[in-house]
C-alpha cells in the first residue's frame, strides 16, 4: 500500500490505496496509465518535485529579452533571458488572477505584460507595475500598503548544462550533473559538448499516458521488431554490437550501437522478424549517407533523462526529444534537430535528410505514435492487471553487450517507485 508521503512542493498529504505487484520491477500495473489520482499525484511528486525538467536549449533565448513558454508536467512556465545576460524560469501564472502571461511560443520583449488587467513584470519575474494603481482622479486603486516587491512570478529553479536549460520546484535537489550521473553526464557532453544550431522543430499528440512513452523510448527490445526500416536497411539491430548503461540510481539510460560490428544472428530467421531476410533498395540511397563522427564507433544511442526527456544519435542525426503529459490518456511529444555551429553546409544537409528517419512520419518512429495507443486501449478496461517485463532478467542492471534486455524499463519503474512513494 502507498503510504501518504509530504511533497517536497506542497503542504498537503495524500494517500491512494495502491499495492504493487509482489514481482517488483518486472511488473507494472495498467492502473498506472489509467488513474486520474494517480495522475495527479505525479505532477506533485515528479514533475513539481524533486527531477530536474527539460526547459529548452540556451540558443532558443541566445538574446536578451528572448522568452520561450514550455511545461512541466501540466503546469505551464515561462523561461527568459534577462538585459545582463542572465537566465530566468517561473510559472506563467499572473500573481494578480493566475491568468497566463505569456501566450506565444516565443518572443523578445522588453518586460512581461499580463493581457488581462495589465500588471507587468521584469524579465526576471518580479512585479515591476500596476495599472491604475494609484486609482482614477484621486478614486479606487491599491491599499496604500500595496507592496510590488511582495507580488511576483513564481520563480523555478534553473541550470544550464550542454547547452540545454533544465528546470526544477526543489530547493533540495543536487545540481543536474550529480542528477545525472557520470557516465550519462559524460555521454551527453559526447553529444551536445559543443556549440549547438537548431535545424528544425516539430510536435506531435500521442493518446497515451505519458509514461508508455518513457518506457518506449527505454525498450531497445522492440526497436528491430516494430521499426522494419531499422532491420532491413541494418540502421539498427540486436546483432550490432552495443549494450545498454543505466546511471547509478537507475533513472536515466543509455543504449548504444555500432553499425560496422554487426554480425548477422541467427535468432532474426529463426523468430520469423519481418524484413529481415531479403534485401531491399532505396530510391534515394542517400537518406542512409554518413560520416564516422565520433572515434567510439557508436552509431546509434537512445539516451534518457528522468522523467520525460531524450537525446538520441542515429547517422548523424541528432535530436533532443521531450514530452508533456495532457491528461491521464494523452501527451504531447517534441523534436528538436540539431546540429553543431562548426559544420560545414554538406554536414547539416546530411543531417536534415537523416531526420527523415524519426519524428511523426519518420520511416523509423512512425509506428511509436500508434503503438502505445494500442497499449492505452488494450490495459484500460483490466487496471488490476500489470505488464510482463523479464526479458533479460527481473532486475534494473547495465548491459553492456546486449540489447534483448527490458532492464532500462524496470529501471524507470525503480526510479518512478522511488519517487512517487510506492
């Protein structure tokens, strides 16, 4: 049973009656993707609590007065660069009615102006004026002890690392390198360790929990079963040599593969895997082009970060992916493609053609925007039944030479454990 447990963001207790299965790890339960309290028990414990959120990347607000909006979780936030450079994160909840603020996806201003009655903050959230304060012809306005330093955005915690802003409600929570553990830390910086540019952007709805996604994006098991296009082209495969690195507390992931070390398994003919035993062409074989960027030969990388965050690493497309939940059955999925200041114009083509693979009509990521509505719909109506997870095992350990493993899966179930109190 989950015992009531005080959130770190908010005074008040609450207890669900909820047992996990006796397997532990190996199990989940449906009620998870279906239970509105439990919903809501996750925007408290995770989102407002102690994990550090994706926000956007630095080059988004590269100039002062640039702001973008974003959430975390359900609750919608504000980031800006301030006239000293300086970077700032805060709900985007007007202190005077709770109305949003900001209503664009980005913008440069000067201050920050709420549309309703009109109250305007600095850049960095604090209360700057007030309509009318004073009243009309000497009428009406605020209580002479009307204090504008006392009314202000609420402020989010911010840090800055490769690039990317991160986000967090706790005070207590350790800096986001310590969050993320040496070795993912040092394999983010492989990937985004230098000057980033922006290639392009796209979102997309998924009518699923939130959290089908973030067990999908760990699940290295499916991607050579579901994604065809991986098998028959040899992007990648169970056979490639590769393995999957999980950060000391389990949260956070890495699966790796290597394209040149794959030796064809017999295991693919055997399980009848489609695509797998014939050979095929493309019509523009340059879509599958690409260069040797890295000296560790990885050719491909899955890499997650708790709660609701990826970078992955295909060719040399690279992409930041984050999601949103939008209710207990839906979520809002985005991409970012990227690319690095250095490269040359040939580079960032290569880059924009390899992006084909992935996103909402990817030729790769296609089936991951209906796949988990299947599972939303098949687990609705049996809450009290859990999902089977012991390939590789029953336990959350590293695999650093194979992928036929759900280990990275129950290991986001270890930290989601962990976290929500259960």
């Amino acid at each position: 049973m989950l015992n009531t447990v005080n959130s770190s963001t908010a005074s008040s207790k609450t207890a669900i009656d909820f047992e996990w299965p006796a397997e532990g790890i190996a199990r989940a339960p449906y009620r998870l993707f279906t239970d509105p309290e439990i919903y809501q028990l996750e925007q408290e414990r995770i989102f407002r609590g102690r994990s550090w959120n994706f926000l956007c990347l630095d080059v988004e607000i590269s100039n002062a007065g640039d702001y973008r909006t974003t959430t975390v979780g359900e609750t919608p936030v504000i980031i800006t660069r301030d006239r000293d450079g300086k970077v700032h994160a805060m709900v985007n909840r007007c202190a005077h009615k709770g109305a949003l603020v900001c209503l664009k996806k980005k913008d440069n201003v000067p201050s920050l102006s709420c549309v309703y009655h009109a109250w305007n903050y600095e850049l960095d959230g604090q209360l700057k004026g007030v309509a009318f304060r004073n009243g009309v012809r000497g009428q009406g306005g605020m209580p002479s002890d009307f204090d504008v330093s006392k009314h202000r955005l609420q402020p989010v915690r911010t840090e800055s690392f490769c690039g990317m802003i991160f986000g967090t409600f706790s005070e207590e929570a350790a800096d986001v390198e310590s969050y993320l553990g040496p070795e993912m830390a040092q394999f983010i910086k492989r990937n985004l360790g230098r000057p980033l540019r922006v290639l392009g952007t796209h979102s997309q709805m998924i009518h699923n929990n939130w959290k089908l996604y973030a067990e999908n994006l760990r699940d290295s098991y499916h991607a050579t079963l579901l994604h065809t296009f991986y098998t028959t082209f040899k992007v990648n495969r169970l056979d490639m040599d590769g393995g999957i690195i999980l950060s000391d507390d389990k949260w956070h992931h890495l699966s790796f593969a290597r394209r040149a070390k794959m030796q064809e398994a017999a295991e693919y003919s055997e399980a009848k895997v489609h695509s797998a035993n014939y050979d095929s062409a493309l019509e523009g074989p340059g879509l599958l082009e690409a260069w040797d960027e890295f000296d560790d030969g990885i050719t491909h990388s899955i890499q997650t970060v708790f709660p609701n965050m990826c970078i992955q690493f295909t060719l040399n497309s690279l992409a930041i992916r984050f999601f949103a939940p939008r209710g207990v059955d839906k979520t809002e999925l985005f991409w970012i493609y990227l690319g690095y200041e250095r490269d040359t114009e040939e580079q960032s083509q290569m880059r924009v053609m390899q992006s084909n693979l992935t996103g909402a009509a990817g030729l790769v990521s296609l089936e991951d925007g209906c796949i988990n509505e299947f599972v939303q719909r098949g687990t609705r109506n049996d809450p009290q039944c859990a999902s089977f997870m012991e390939m590789g095992g029953r336990t959350a350990e590293s695999e650093k030479n194979s992928r036929a493993t759900e280990t990275a899966v129950r290991g986001f179930w270890h930290g989601y454990r962990s976290i929500m109190g259960f």
